[in-house]
C-alpha cells in the first residue's frame, strides 16, 4: 500500500509539472514579423564592368518575405534627368520588361541588367543627358504596364526605392 502511495504521489508531481506549455511565453522573443514591403533590394558592392553603352546599373540583390514570394517582377527606374541639354518635355521613368525570380534571395539576372542598361542608355541619349545621373530602382508586380503611372506604380511596388548616382558617359556626344 506504501509503494501505491508513492506511485500515485509520483504521477501526480509528474503532471503537475506538464502544464499547457502553450500558455507560457519562451524565454527568448519570438521571431519578429517582416515589416515593410514584400521585397528588400540592394546594390552588389562588387564593382560592375563597365558598360560600352554609358550606363551600368549594379547587379540588384534582393530578400524576399517568405510568406509573399512572387515567381516574376519588373524593374521600375526614376532618374532625375535635370542634366537634359534638350529642352522638351522629359520623362522621367522608365519600367522594364518581367524577369523571372525565383527564392526568398537572389539577384537580378545579368542579362536582364544589360537590356536594363542599353535602354536606359538610350534614353539618356535622346534626351542629351550629360555627367552623373541620379536614379533609384524599385521592384514592382509583372501585371505593371508600362505605360502606368505614379499611383499604378506604388500600388504595385513590391519593394522601396533604392537610390544611386551613376557616372553616364554619352556615347554619341553630338549634344
């Protein structure tokens, strides 16, 4: 009977002790939720090769919220064209072609950048920009037209805007 005892107080301490563990909090914070857009982009710090065309943007890295991926974007350009030797209405956008990306992190294929470059290039050109040019790149939704406007492009940006100024060495200086 002694022994019974003994068991049925062991049992007893042993379920005390297993409370709903869900109830008590860790020890340590738990993961922090991703705050802000569904994607982060940033330039490779590697030096890019110059481009023959004028203009080389750095290779885009970006990170992606794991629970938001998307399969396909667009590259989305803003530069400030203030160094415009023509005098005309310039714009001052300019939205790629969907590229393909996979993963919570990767970067932007290099040959998505080269046609980035040459059409930015010619842009810049036609418009007889000379010396440094400031611009920032965001990601947005391949569903982007790319004749959409201010308001289409932030309710599709899936990143913030990323600014750098790039040296563009006018390939045609009859400007």
């Amino acid at each position: 009977m002694r022994k019974g005892i003994i068991v049925a107080f062991a049992a007893l301490t042993l379920l005390a002790g297993c409370e709903n563990q869900s109830t008590k909090t860790a020890g340590t914070p738990a993961d922090a939720k991703w705050k802000g857009a569904p994607y982060r982009i940033a330039f490779d710090t590697q030096a890019a090769k110059p481009n023959p065309t004028g203009v080389t943007i750095p290779p885009v890295k970006f990170t992606a919220n794991p629970e938001a991926l998307e399969t396909r974007a667009i590259l989305v350009i803003r530069f400030d064209a203030a160094g415009a030797a023509n005098k005309g209405p310039v714009a001052n956008r300019m939205i790629e072609a969907p590229v393909d990306i996979h993963g919570a992190e990767g970067t932007l294929p290099a040959d998505y950048l080269d046609r980035t470059n040459k059409n930015l290039s010619t842009f810049l050109t036609a418009y007889c920009v000379k010396g440094n040019v400031k611009i920032t790149v965001a990601l947005a939704r391949s569903s982007l037209s790319p004749t959409a406007g201010d308001s289409d492009i932030e309710n599709k940006r899936l990143s913030d805007w990323l600014p750098i100024e790039l040296p563009f060495k006018n390939p045609h200086p009859k400007c």
